[in-house]
C-alpha cells in the first residue's frame, strides 16, 4: 500500500500547527487569575533562558569572519530594517479600507522585526546560494535586531496607542539583551555542551515560543481584543501580507542583480533580506505591547507561514535552474556531498 505524501512543493510544518493547536488552546481555555500570573511568570523566564541561550550559540568567531562580506550584509540589513519599515509605513493608507489601526500596527511590527537564521540558511542550500552568507546575514539580523527593533518600534509605533514607552524598550534590554550578552560572556566554558544537545535545544526554543503565544493570546481572549478582528478583515490582512512579500522578493531580487552581486550571494541576499523571525518577534512583542501582544502577533505569525510556503517553492525553482545550467558534475569533483552535509548541521542548530 503506497503511503500518502503531501506535495513537495507544500510545506507542512508541525510547529506551525503547534503554534495553531495553542492558538485555540488559549481561546477555549485562557489562562486567568492566578494561572494568568504563573504563566506570565514562567513566559518571562522561559524568554530569558532562549535568548540566553542564543547567546551561547552564535559563534563570536563566525560572526567577525563574515564581516568581510560587508556588502552583502549591509544589503540585508537594509532591506530588513529599511525597505521592510518603509513599505510598512506606506502600508497605513489601507486603513481603514484593508486594515483596522491595530491591525495595521502589528503589520508595521512584523516590518521591524529581523530577518530569520534557520529558514533562510535551508532554502540557501536548497536552492544552490551562498550558505555560509546566509549564516552571517541572519546572525547580523538577528543580532542587530535586539537594538534596532525596539529603538524603531519606539519611534515609529510610540504614537499608535501600543502603550510603547521608554519602559517598554529598557525591557527588552533587561529581558532579551541581557541574557544574550550573558550567553556571549558564558560560551566559552558551556559553549559545547550546550550546543552537543541540539535536541533538547530545540525543545527549549520551540517550547519557549509556545508558552509566549498561549500566554498572550490567553491575555487578549481574557480582555475581549479578538472582537475586533472579522472575517474580512482577516482576509484584507492576508492580502496585503501576500503584497509584501511579493514587492520585497522582488525587490531583493532586482536590487541585489542591479548591485552586481553573483547569483550565489543573490541567492542569500533574497532569503535572508524578505523573511522576518517568529521566534525573534513574539517575545519582542510580549516586552512591548503586553495585554495587546496577542493581536499585534497575529500579522507575524501569518506572515511567517506564508514566507515559508512561497520561499519552499522559489528554493527549488532555483535549484533545477541551478541543476541545468550547471555541466555534468564528474567523479573526480565530488564537492557536493560536503557543501551539502554542512548547512543540514548548521541550521539544526540554529532558530
């Protein structure tokens, strides 16, 4: 009997139903009271331990050697925190047409937040680009992140009713930057032990991130913010979320031809500069907006699993043009088996 599979070019991912299946937890059972204070206790605590564990993770020594592909990154932090915000900004004339002001709001959120590590290093490899790029732009993204997101998000959300504050970005300080620098300070004695148990790392982040969204949207059930968002507000949402994406794959596209870079690093430069990090974004978010993290999120988090789907199918698009354009590999050469083995353990480990 043939087992059935899902299409390759769709792809289905436990977390993501994860995250769905705790999304309707906390709408049929939000915590409240006392419960709301232990989860929100243990949210805090389980944010620090992943940046933390970041920290321990990120190799000081890979991250100084991609500095000298200065051009590259630079084209990616531009994209992430200047091309995405501008869009996103521009994006405020669709209210209250396409978007609600809250909606919107997160929209503009989901544009500061920084570019992702493990999905753009795999569709990198997939799709034949410059993998070891694709390491350092999404570590410099993600790194840059913990100071330019909260800074932009106070400049550029303090006036939107969010509830943002001088106070809001010394938490992201003390509860995200702080126990990443921690971890940086630490790598060197637990540096390998830590990273010699990917499975329980995984466990950590992915548990993490699941407490994060149960314990916000468990908040935003509690204070009845969900009525605010209709069926066809949703559906205007996911529509301008699809123009974004679009207009930054092909402005990442375009703009990284026009920059003459060659088409492994243009490769690298369309991953890594037109996604955003869930798992970077959602305890940003918790810090920042508190009780209204849960509808602020919601933009994100659809925009995540569309960028994985479009992304899945563009990497290998690239790949089977990569494949036929490139001469027969010969025996003597036998330089794919390596290249191809070293990203695999790299984004293992890696969010």
């Amino acid at each position: 009997m043939r087992r059935l599979r899902y299409p390759s070019w769709l792809p289905v991912d436990p977390y993501i139903a994860a995250l769905l299946g705790t999304v309707l937890l906390a709408a049929l059972l939000p915590a409240r009271g006392t419960g709301a204070h232990l989860a929100g206790g243990a949210s805090t605590g389980a944010v620090g331990l992943l940046f933390f564990l970041y920290g321990v993770r990120l190799s000081t020594r890979e991250a100084m050697d991609g500095l000298r592909h200065w051009r590259l990154h630079g084209t990616v932090l531009a994209a992430t925190f200047v091309a995405f915000p501008l869009l996103g900004l521009a994006s405020g004339g669709l209210v209250p047409f396409l978007l609600t002001p809250e909606l919107h709001t997160g929209l503009l959120f989901l544009c500061l937040v920084p570019s992702t590590i493990q999905s753009s290093i795999a569709f990198t490899s997939v799709a034949r680009g410059n993998v070891a790029a694709a390491i350092c732009a999404g570590s410099f993204s993600s790194l840059a992140g913990l100071v330019i997101t909260p800074l932009l998000a106070a400049l550029l959300l303090g006036g939107s009713g969010a509830g943002l504050s001088a106070h809001a970005v010394l938490g992201i300080v003390l509860q995200l930057l702080v126990p990443f620098m921690a971890g940086q300070l630490l790598r060197r004695w637990i540096g390998g032990f830590v990273t010699g148990h990917k499975k329980v790392l995984g466990l950590v982040d992915r548990g993490s991130i699941l407490l994060v969204v149960y314990t916000a949207f468990s908040e935003g059930v509690v204070r009845g913010i969900w009525h605010q968002v209709t069926p066809l507000r949703l559906l205007g949402l996911v529509l301008v979320e699809a123009l974004l994406l679009a207009a930054m794959l092909g402005l990442t596209t375009y703009g990284s031809r026009r920059l003459g870079f060659p088409r492994e690093d243009r490769v690298a430069i369309v991953f890594a500069g037109s996604k955003k990090s869930l798992a970077a974004g959602l305890p940003m978010a918790t810090v920042l907006f508190g009780a209204q993290a849960g509808l602020m999120v919601l933009p994100l988090m659809l925009f995540h699993q569309m960028q994985l789907m479009v992304c899945a199918v563009l990497a290998k698009r690239w790949a089977r043009q990569a494949e036929a354009a490139a001469p027969a590999a010969s025996p003597a050469a036998p330089a794919a088996s390596p290249a191809a083995a070293r990203p695999r353990e790299v984004v293992a480990g890696r969010r």
